[in-house]
C-alpha cells in the first residue's frame, strides 16, 4: 500500500520546509555548538559586548543589545585571522591556518589530511565534518544521529532503527521503522463500501483516494497523481495538495544543481528553473600562489617563487641567518649577530647548529712574556724577568728585559771549526761556538779538504799522485787549495853556451810537457861539453 503524503511530508522530499523551526541557540562560531552564555531557551543573557566574544575573528565582532547577543558582520574572504596563536585566513566564517591541507597537523588544525578527498571527515578547512549528533539530522525518525570517528576526522553515521513512526495513512497502526523506512501497520479502518472510507480522507488528492478493499479502506492506486519526472532539480514538479494538479516546483537560486563533469565550475539553479554553471572559485586569498583550474585535478595553488606569507616560509636551513618574511612578502636573510662581546673568543656560527665560541690563543711565543687575556682588551703580554734564547747559539747567557719583554743577547763566543785531518787548518762549513777550542778544533777555517792533512791553504808541497777528498770521487791535484792546478816544470830545459861559460836550463828534455803524475826525462845540468844531463822525474803538481 502506498503511504499517504502530508503537505509537509511532499515538501520535505521537495528540500522544502515547512512549519517553523525551533529556536535554537546562537553560535557564532558555526561548530554547531551553541555559546557558553546561551539560555535554555534559545535567547542570550549578556550585560556587555565581551560576554558575546566568540573567539572567533571571521564571524565579526559580536555585541550585546538588550541582553541578547547579536551576531557580528563577518570580514571579507581571505582576510587575515589568528587562531590559537596561529596566523590564517577566513575562509566560510572560520579562521583556516595557512599550513592548512599540507598534510601536517598543525597548530589550529583539529584534522589535515591533504585536502585530497571530499567527505572523510576532515573538511578542506582543517575542521571536522561534524562535532555534535545534532548535526547530523537527516530528518528521518527511522535512523539514529550521530558524530563519531571515521575517515580522516569526524562524521555523521545514520543507523537503522525499530522506532514507531507515522506513514501519514490514519488507517494504519501501529506503524514501525524497518531497514531505515516507515513501514505501515495493521489496516485498522474497516468498511463495507467506498462511502465508510471518506472519513479517513486526508483532504490531499495528491497521494490518493480511499477506496474499501475487502473490508480494510485502502489508498486507489491509480488515483495516486504521478507528476511527470523532474529534468533537472531547479525545476522539480510536484502535486499541490490543495488542488491536486502538478505544478513546477523552481528551487532557490543557489541550489546544487546536476554536475556538468566539469570540477572547474560551480554548479547551481539560477531560480528561474535552470541549472548554471560558473568558474570555480580557486581564490585561495594567498598572495603567494598563482590559482589556476585543471579539469582533471580541480584547483591549483602554484607557489609564487621568492614570496611569502610568515617568517617560517622564508626558512633557509642556515642557522646562521635570521628569515624574515617583509610586508612586501618577500624573505630576507639577515646574518645571525654572534658577537658575545668577550675579547677572550673568536665568535664562528655553523650553518647546522649556530653560534659558538672558540677561545682565543694568547700565546706569543715569547718567553719573556706572561701571557693572559682580557674580555674587554683581548690578549695581554707581560714583559717577565728570566733566562732565554736570543736564537744566537754564540751569545751566553741570554736574559730576558723586563721593561720590553725582548730577549738581550748575553757574550759573543769565538767560533772554532773542525780539524779531522790534524793539519791545522780547520773546515769552514763544520764549526761550534765555545769560550775555548774542543777537540778537534781549531781557529782557522781554511782547509778545502779536511779528509787529507797535505791539502790545505798556503801549501807549498808538491806532489806526484792526484787525492780524491771525503765524499767525493773526483780525483784532485789542487793540495794549497787555490782552485786551480799548477805543474812543477811547466817548460822545455836545455844547456846553452854564453861567453865561453856553458849554463844550464832546467827543464824537460822534449818540448812536450808531461801531465801531473806522468814521468818523462827532466834537464838536471850540462857536461863539459855543453850537453844536457837528465834524470826519469815525475811531473809533480800542487
């Protein structure tokens, strides 16, 4: 049997109302709560304006008239708001943060969960989908209201009870709730004929006439009015109770309409019957995006490179700046000031961990110094009495002066030089400095090869072999240490008449003159002829 219909029941399927709604009391924060100060009976008792601070920025500024709060005029979308500390934006009468849908939940955020998928419970304003049952409505007494946990956040469960329930036909009852519909009771109308069903009539022609059916008034089926189907949700026909004939119903300009496929539009009824569709609004009041629509993917917020909103999105990772984000949105980055103003440190910052110290050294070195630092001066050398080193190992003793702190020089010593070979005369590149000669030492400083005692300067000794010094594999024949070799007999002898006395050149025989240590026959006088004398003699060198 088919229900029949109320004039209020019809609306209701028409998203009509009917009737008058209850008071209900004022919230200004729409979390579908009401105010700590509303009345049981729906009015608010205030006595000032600040008794009717919601806390909430983007609703406007409530006051208090004649004891009831009166709601504020809410600022312009995108306008800027705070919210448990946090900066935001308005968005829909509530203060959205701006980290809102980065997938973190943030300081303000009751849920972020990316703002990826529509209806999990966590709206695109960082808030849950419900707080409170009575939000959840779906004003049908069949069903149980309620918020609960689910999805990402909160939402409305509606589950199927057994309450009794009204269909709106009076020849039914009891009428009972089963898997979410009112499902009519026992035929409680008798009859005998059509006549005995007009008392039960509801007066709507809309859902019917009462005809008698086996004793039990039951609702005609073909007299049910059946209005043609609807094209479209902004013009919806429906029966008028009052004359029973089916009129187009218009929907409020505003209502959702059918989907065009598109996500870069709005879709809604005009008010004249018709379904429009307008540009998405992709204005996410966010000067640091440029907003744009993909049809596949809705609204886009690309990231304006180099802007920003808060400090925090100016964030180098160097900790050796301060990030600052200016009133023309743009980040700065100021070197972090590490000085601690102690002379006594070298002041560095590390880009991971920020400013340190480094004490400074106040060593200078200097043993005729005591060396300590001052914060305020820095570092300090006192000039200290004492021995020291002037770096000369031929002055002794040295001694610090203690009105300069430098280090004087004490007696210069005599330098004395190695004599390895005995001959007296001592090696200038070997030599020690001493009050008197250690052993092996001696004044003089100048052997040329302190490895052979024949060779030193100011020999005159001639010799017919060739020495090869210590450390070296050059044979040498230079024995006075000139640089250069000079032969014994370096010329041609013979024997010569004059004025009747013969004389005598000494001197090689032949014209050739032989090398150092090569033997040849060497002019050693004359007969009494005239004629020369020889000997085999050894070329000597020096």
């Amino acid at each position: 049997m088919t229900p029949r219909l109320t004039t209020c029941s019809f609306a209701v399927i028409l998203v009509l109302s009917c009737g008058t709604p209850p008071k209900s009391s004022f919230d200004g924060s729409a979390d579908g709560a009401g105010d700590a100060a509303d009345g049981a009976d729906g009015t608010v008792t205030c006595t000032s304006d600040g008794d009717c601070d919601d806390g909430n920025d983007c609703n406007g500024t409530e006051t208090c008239s004649d004891g009831d709060c009166e709601p504020g005029t809410p600022p312009s979308e995108g306008s800027p708001c705070e919210t448990d500390g946090v900066e935001g934006a308005c968005t829909d009468d509530i203060c959205v943060p701006l980290t809102c849908g980065d997938g973190t939940l943030d300081a303000g955020e009751e849920c972020d969960d990316g703002n990826e998928t529509a209806g999990d419970g966590c709206e695109d304003t960082c808030r849950y989908s419900c707080h409170e049952d009575t939000e959840c409505d779906d004003e049908n007494v069949c069903t149980d209201d309620a918020c609960e946990e689910g999805g990402t956040g909160r939402l409305c469960a509606h589950e199927d009870n057994t309450a009794p329930c009204d269909d709106d036909n009076e020849c039914t009852e009891p009428d009972t709730c089963e898997d979410g519909a009112c499902e009519p009771g026992p035929n409680i109308c008798g009859c005998g004929s059509d006549e005995d069903c007009a008392e039960h009539e509801d007066g709507n022609p809309c859902n019917g006439t009462l005809i008698c059916d086996d004793g039990d008034c039951v609702v005609d089926e073909d007299t049910v009015v059946e209005c043609p189907p609807s094209t479209t949700v902004c013009n919806v026909y429906a029966c008028i109770p009052e004359s029973g004939l089916c009129v187009p119903e218009r929907a409020a300009s505003g209502t959702a309409c059918e989907d065009d496929s598109n996500i870069c539009t709005d879709d809604v009824c005009d008010g004249i019957g018709s379904c429009t569709h307008h540009a998405a609004d992709c204005d996410d009041s966010n000067v640091c995006t440029t907003d744009s629509c993909d049809t596949s993917t809705g609204c886009i917020h690309t990231p304006v490179e180099g802007c920003c909103n808060i400090d925090t999105d100016c964030n180098d990772s160097n900790a050796c700046t301060v990030d600052v984000c200016t009133t023309g949105h743009d980040c700065t980055h100021t070197p972090v000031d590490c000085d601690d103003g102690n002379a006594c440190t070298y002041d560095r910052c590390d880009t991971s961990t920020g400013c340190y110290t480094v004490a400074v050294e106040c060593n200078d070195g200097n043993v005729c110094t005591t060396d300590s630092c001052d914060t305020t001066t820095g570092c300090v050398y006192t000039p200290t009495t004492g021995s020291c080193d002037d770096g000369d190992p031929c002055t002794h003793p040295d001694t610090c002066d203690s009105s300069t702190g430098a280090c004087t020089p004490g007696a210069t010593m005599p330098y004395w030089y190695l004599d390895s070979d005995g001959d007296g005369h001592g090696d200038p590149t070997v030599s020690v400095c001493a009050s008197t000669a250690p052993t092996d030492y001696v004044a003089s400083f100048d052997d040329c090869c302190d490895s052979e005692s024949d060779v030193y300067t100011g020999s005159t000794t001639y010799f017919c072999s060739s020495f090869t010094c210590a450390g070296s594999t050059t044979p040498s024949w230079d024995y006075n240490c000139t640089g250069y070799t000079g032969r014994r007999w370096n010329y041609q002898g013979y024997c010569y008449w004059s004025y009747g006395t013969c004389y005598v050149y000494n001197g090689w025989l032949s014209s050739t003159i032989p090398a150092c240590g090569v033997s040849a026959l060497l002019v050693t006088g004359c007969t009494s002829g005239c004629e020369e004398i020889t000997e085999t003699r050894c070329q000597t060198c020096i």
